[in-house]
C-alpha cells in the first residue's frame, strides 16, 4: 500500500489530483502504470491539525498543493505559503520520514511582491529540507493553471472569463496584447502523476509541466464568445488545436447548471422533420431526420457534397440510380443493425420509411448548407 499525503486537497489542483488518485485506486485508470494500493490521505484547512501529525508519519509521498493567492491581510501570504510548508517539512523530520515531498510553487516566486516573496521563501526552505534529510524534493513554478474546478473572481483569469462569459455578464480586458503563459489542469495532474512514479520532468532545479500554451489575453477571450455564440451557430471549436480544445472544455463545465440543454431549430411538415445540429467548416455538418411511416425524402443528387446517412430507430430503404443508368441499387437499413450508408456523388437517392413508426436517421454532409450554393439538384431516383 502507498500513502499519499495531499495537502490542499479542496484546492482547484488538489481536488483535480484527488480525483485522478482515487479512479487509479478504484481501477477506473489503468493508463498510468500505477497499481490500485494506493491510500489518499486529503488535508485541507479545515481539516483536525492533529491529521497532519498522523499523515506525516505514514506519508509515502507527500503533494503540498496548500498556499492561498488572494488573503484579506498580507500577513495570511507569510502564514499559509511559508508558515505551512515550515509546520509540514518539520512534522516531517519528527518523524524521521524521507518521503518525496513536492511543493506546489509559482512563477510569481521570481518577483518581488508579497504572493511572490512568500512561494521563494517556501521554496528555500524545501531546499533546505533536501541538503538536511536527502529526501527527494521536487518544486514546481506553475504558470496560470486553467480548467475545471477553478475558483472564479479569484485568481485565474480564466476561471473568471468562463464564469462571466457563460452567464452574459461583462468582463474587463485591460490589454488584449498581454501574453498569457497557461498550463492545463490535466497536464499538471499527469506531470504530478508522474513525478509520483519518480518519471518527474526536471528542469533545474525546478521541475515543469511539459505541454505549455501561450497566447494573448485577447484571443482568449475571442474564443471564449466564439464558444458562446456555437450554439446559436451550431457550431463546434476546431478541436484539433489543443489550447482550444481545453479551454472548451473548460468553458462549458461554467455553464450555469439551468442552462446545460439548450434548444435546437425543427424545420417540421406532414413528412416528419429535419434538425441541424452541428455545423463546421472544416468537417461538414450532422443532422437528425425523423421520417413518418411511408414517406420519402431525397430524390436528389450531388456534384461534389456526399453524405452518410444513419438510421438508428424504424427501417427503411435507401435507393440509387448513378445519373444517366437506369440500375436502381437498394440498401435496406434498420436501427436494429445500425450501419453507415454512404452516400456518392453522381447518384440521385432517396430514403424511404417503410416501417410503422417514425424512422430517425442521423446524417452527416461533408459541407454546411448554403442556399446560394446548394449542390442540389432533383431528380427521381
């Protein structure tokens, strides 16, 4: 069994590596290598004083993520960035236990205001504590740690855009050039996972999250309103850039919790109806057609657009006729075997419901709908 000791386990970062811990301990995490023995021992300030001693004496590795960014009196900086980390690295030595310590620093440590003066002095005594005990200590100056669980109107810029943004409430930008310097929650917990197998990325003598992003202020907050407006637009983030696929994520776990669904255009008539869902501009768009029982729809045939047509409830029969053939090819479907037909370029098709209930077919078309560019033309198939 391997203890670990996670001080602000309440904390953005620690709840993030808690939770983490705990779906490697219950096995619902078996990417990381590490086996399920593990016993998580969370502290936090509210947290029986009398805990530390204990958890001090069975510790295996210790993650001190406490320390506090925005106190009501300056003196709390001195307190709880220096003054914790002195009370942990001495119950440490009462017990005689060398474990791994890791301290949860800031790049703010290499200025000289009182956030930042505090994380140094935390820092030195760290590194006091290894040349005294040859414990093994890794200090970590994370930059702005963004992403879900983050305190808004805090500390995190982002934290603070995302709460607002989300709820149509104004924010202030007083530079939109300013560089912003980010790691993302996940990356951090999976250096921290590391450095808890002894794998830690060492930049010396400070250790480091290996994927960084940088980006102005400005072009944070242009996705963040691009992010709102999707959904009108029906659109999703080109999730192939990383940054923007986090911050994404991030984005929508500030949703107000009223505000989760949110509704979507039915172009309805006697036929059934067709509903857009999603629409991009590098990956075409996904609908969803409900048919009624003997209704055929399509009859049309494409240059350059192709489709894929799913049926996922009912039955029906895809038909179709290459121009200019008379072969008429039928493909019968069922959202009892769900299957992708696809749909060529060339081929006038239909669909046709021929069960007793409404048949739902999901399609995807390799390009978004333009009315003065349609690529549609009729013809029966």
């Amino acid at each position: 069994m391997m203890n670990i000791l996670v001080t602000g386990a309440k904390g953005f970062v620690g709840k993030n590596l808690c939770e983490s811990l705990k779906n490697i301990r219950d096995e619902k995490d078996k990417t990381t290598g590490l086996g399920a023995d593990l016993n998580i021992f969370e502290y936090d300030i509210d947290a029986d004083p009398a805990l530390l001693d204990e958890y001090c004496k069975k510790a295996d590795f210790v993650f001190n993520l406490a320390g506090v960014n925005r106190p009501k009196e300056e003196s709390e900086f001195t307190e709880s960035n220096f003054g914790f980390v002195s009370r942990l690295l001495d119950t440490l030595k009462r017990h005689g236990n060398r474990c791994p310590v890791m301290l949860s620093s800031s790049t703010q440590a290499e200025r000289e205001n009182p956030y930042g003066l505090s994380k140094k002095a935390g820092e030195d005594l760290f590194f006091e504590y290894e040349k005294e005990s040859g414990a093994r200590v890794l200090v970590y100056r994370f930059p702005n740690v963004f992403g879900k669980w983050c305190r808004p109107n805090y500390n995190s810029a982002v934290a603070t855009f995302c709460h607002n943004i989300a709820r149509g409430l104004p924010i202030t930008v007083n530079d939109p050039k300013v560089m912003m310097t980010l790691v993302y929650i996940d990356d951090v917990v999976a250096e921290l996972i590391r450095a808890l197998k002894g794998e830690e990325n060492r930049a010396d003598p400070f250790c480091a999250v290996s994927v960084v992003h940088r980006i102005e202020l400005g072009g944070i907050v242009e996705l963040l309103y691009s992010f709102r407006a999707s959904r009108e637009e029906r659109a999703v983030p080109l999730m192939s850039d990383a940054f923007t696929a986090k911050l994404y994520a991030t984005y929508l776990s500030y949703l107000p919790k009223v505000e989760f669904a949110y509704p979507l255009k039915m172009n309805c008539d006697q036929r059934g109806s067709f509903t857009e869902m999603i629409r991009t501009p590098e990956r075409g768009q996904i609908s969803v057609n409900i048919s009624k029982p003997g209704i055929t729809k399509g009859n049309h045939w494409h240059h350059t657009k192709n489709e894929k047509f799913i049926v996922v409830s009912g039955r029906g029969v895809i038909r179709f006729r290459k121009i200019g053939e008379t072969e008429v090819i039928e493909y019968p479907v069922s959202g009892d075997e769900i299957r992708a037909v696809d749909i060529p370029t060339g081929y006038t098709h239909n669909i046709t419901n021929t069960g007793d209930t409404d048949m739902i077919t999901v399609m995807w078309a390799s390009e978004c709908f333009d009315p003065d560019h349609p690529d549609t033309f009729y013809e029966e198939v």
